[in-house]
C-alpha cells in the first residue's frame, strides 16, 4: 500500500510542471528569459534582434520583448529600440510599438507610440538587457565600455544600491 504514494506524488509533480509550462519555456534556443514574476515573465525573442544603425559612434539596435502574463492568460509583443551613443556612453530606450493578444488569439490592446527616446537607468532590466544585445552583436569590450562609464558616473539621488561587482548580463544569442 505504501508503494502507490510515491507514485501520485511523482506524478502530482509532473502536471504541476507541465501547468505552469508555455511555449516561451519550451524552446530555449528561440527566447531568453530576461524577467520572471509570481505571475509573469518577459522573454527577448533572439529571431528578433537586429542592428538598426552601426555608424560609430552611434548604434541602435531593435528587439521584441514577449511579456507572458499567466494570471490573465494575455501575451504581449513590445517592439524596443535602444539608442546607444558611444562618446557620451549613454544609452536610450524607446517603445514604438506594443500588442497583446487573448488566450483565445484576438488582440487585447494595440498602442502605436511616437514618444521620444527617454534614457535607462543602469539598475533597471532595460539597461542589462540593452548591455546584453550590444555584447552579443558588436563583441564584450565594447560592451563593457558602456558598462564601466555607469559605474564611474556620480551616485545620483537614488535610494537604489549599485553593485560595483556587477558584470556583464549573460545570455547567448546563438
């Protein structure tokens, strides 16, 4: 009797898993998770990344970002645009555009942008992913570049700790 017990716990185990499971998860060689929460998590789609403008010293680089929200079971695409300028070592980001789809397939909202590009904080998710593409397409000197001129900068007013041991984000875009 005691045999059956271990077997509905494996099993319990299983379908918790496969629960929580969606396509994001399931092809690793297509999008990296860049952010996960209680209720969702952001992927950058690696298909989507893309060199806008390599003019030295200025770059911009395109990618997606696919936020997958469990709770309300809504997937959205938010096309992002970072602006890199290589003397001045800052970093813009800029959203021109974002939808999101139901479960059922139909789009729950559509927002096309014309705002400006605002500049990134270097504790924020943007900026670590933004370090991340520009490692991967122009190389980790160059990226790291950007990375030290942050760390050197004057500490703002901010009550948010930077950790000066902080690297490089890691992700391959192979």
């Amino acid at each position: 009797m005691k045999k059956p017990l271990p077997l509905v716990m494996l099993f319990m185990i299983i379908l918790s898993n496969l629960c929580f499971a969606n396509q994001y998860d399931d092809n690793p060689g297509e999008y990296i998770k860049i952010n996960s929460g209680i209720t969702s998590t952001i992927y950058l789609d690696k298909a989507s990344i893309k060199s806008v403008k390599y003019a030295p010293p200025y770059y911009t680089i395109q990618c997606d970002n696919i936020g997958f929200d469990q709770a309300d079971n809504i997937t959205a695409k938010t096309t992002v645009i970072y602006y890199y300028d290589f003397d001045t070592k800052s970093i813009q980001l800029q959203i021109p555009k974002s939808i999101a789809y139901a479960e059922d397939g139909s789009i729950s909202y559509k927002a096309l942008r014309d705002a400006p590009p605002v500049d990134i904080e270097p504790t924020s998710l943007s900026f670590k992913e933004a370090i991340m593409l520009f490692k991967q397409l122009y190389g980790e000197k160059y990226a790291h570049t950007f990375l030290n001129a942050y760390k050197t900068k004057p500490e703002s007013k901010s009550n948010v700790t930077n950790n000066a041991n902080d690297d490089i984000p890691s992700g391959e875009m192979v």
